[in-house]
C-alpha cells in the first residue's frame, strides 16, 4: 500500500491564477512519479510523469508534469474520448463501499468525469459543472536532436469539491480517500498504461475501449490519499 499526504493550501488560494498555483505546486508538495508499467509485453514504453495535489476549503489543486517521444491531443468537447490523446488521469473512491469517480484530462485540458460502480453505466459528469473546473496546459515540442524529438507538457487543474457531483464532500485533516493515477494514449503510436501504483490484474485490456474501465475495477482498495493540515502557502509579490 501506498500513501500520498495532501499539503494544504489556506483558502485564498482558491482566488489564485492557475500559474500562481504551479509555482505553489512546484515548491510546496512532494512529485511523485508514475512508474508502474503495467502489461509491459504488450504495452512496454513509459513516458515520464510526475504529478503533484494540494487542497483547501474549496478546491483541490493538481499539477502533471509530462514528458513523451509522441503526442496526440484531438479531443476539444468535453466527455468526449480523451483517453485516446496524450491523457492523465485520476480514480478516487471517497468512501467505503461506495462507487468510484474517473477523472480524465487530455493534454489541452479536455475533460471527462463519470461515476459508477463498474464499467458499465457510470453517470457522467454534467457540462455546467464540468465547466467549473479550471485547467491550464503548456505544450513544447523540441527536436534539437532529431533521432530524440520530445514532447513536453504540464496541466495545472483547480478541481471543486462540489464537482464530486454524487457525493457532499469537504475533506479535513485526516481524511482518507483511495485512488490511483494513471497515464495513457490509446491512439499513441505506441499506446501506454502507466500508474502510480501497478494494477493487479492478469487481464489484457483493449484499447478500443476506455481504459479507465478496466484499470480501475481492483487496484484503488490498496491506496491511500490523506488530507493534511500544514499551510506552507506564502503570495507571490507583486
């Protein structure tokens, strides 16, 4: 089992700019990287990935930090196929025996959220809340060196509780949510499954389909997100 500790921000974050917040991000929270390959015969390449989370009050705070040979970003409507880009995304169940939420994000900030139980009739998140969730992407491109041309990119999100749409949530010290976090590109030159914590499954998936529906169904019960209290949070000078 693993176990992320949330750093908190003070609630004026909240009124920050998404770039005021990555720098926070950047300072104040601990990267981890997403290394587990999962399916590595089949689906051997692993980009780089790190990824950061702070909340307050209101708001939970994420940052990605990407880094890949080959890139895709197509989808613009929100709920639509975002799993086929260059995507990141996250699975949280907020309680015990309850169903879970997938989180989605291409590298243009396109979004898909949904929960259920399974795969299978999960209930998406609606437009007028996905829209109240803000995203910031950078995309840069380098082929200084053409045999290793790169992609890279960074996706800053300030994601509202009440958009947990199933679920009143206001976390406090000490909550515990379990989840994981993942990165893919069904429709990459080379598709990739990469995690931050492996997925115990001998199951092939395949890569028509969504592939949050087939990561996610046993590998969140072992992993742990706490909420802390520490406000390290200082305002950027004018």
């Amino acid at each position: 089992m693993d176990t992320i500790d949330i750093v908190k921000f003070p609630p004026y974050a909240s009124n920050e700019t998404l770039q005021v917040l990555s720098y926070h991000l950047d300072r104040e929270c601990n990267r981890i990287t997403l290394k587990e390959i999962n399916w590595p015969d089949t689906y051997p390449y692993r980009p780089d990935i790190h990824f950061r989370i702070a909340y307050n009050e209101q708001h939970i705070f994420l940052k990605f930090d990407v880094h890949e040979n080959e890139f895709r970003a197509t989808e613009i409507t929100d709920c639509g196929h975002v799993w086929e880009d260059s995507c990141v995304e996250l699975f949280i169940q907020l309680k015990d025996g309850d169903g879970y939420y997938n989180i989605e994000i291409n590298a243009i900030g396109t979004i898909l959220c949904a929960y259920g139980t399974g795969r299978e009739n999960r209930s998406l998140m609606p437009i007028q809340i996905s829209t109240t969730i803000l995203r910031d992407s950078t995309i840069k491109f380098n082929n200084e060196n053409q045999d290793e041309a790169f992609y890279q990119w960074s996706l800053i999100i300030r994601f509202p509780h009440t958009a947990f749409f199933k679920h009143t949530f206001i976390p406090t010290s000490g909550t515990t949510i379990k989840g994981n976090i993942h990165k893919c590109g069904n429709k990459l030159p080379h598709p990739h499954f990469v995690t931050w914590n492996p997925i115990p499954t001998k199951n092939r998936i395949s890569i028509d389909r969504n592939s949050s529906e087939h990561l996610f169904l046993n590998n969140y019960h072992e992993n742990r997100i706490i909420y802390t209290d520490s406000w390290n949070f200082l305002r950027v000078a004018e």
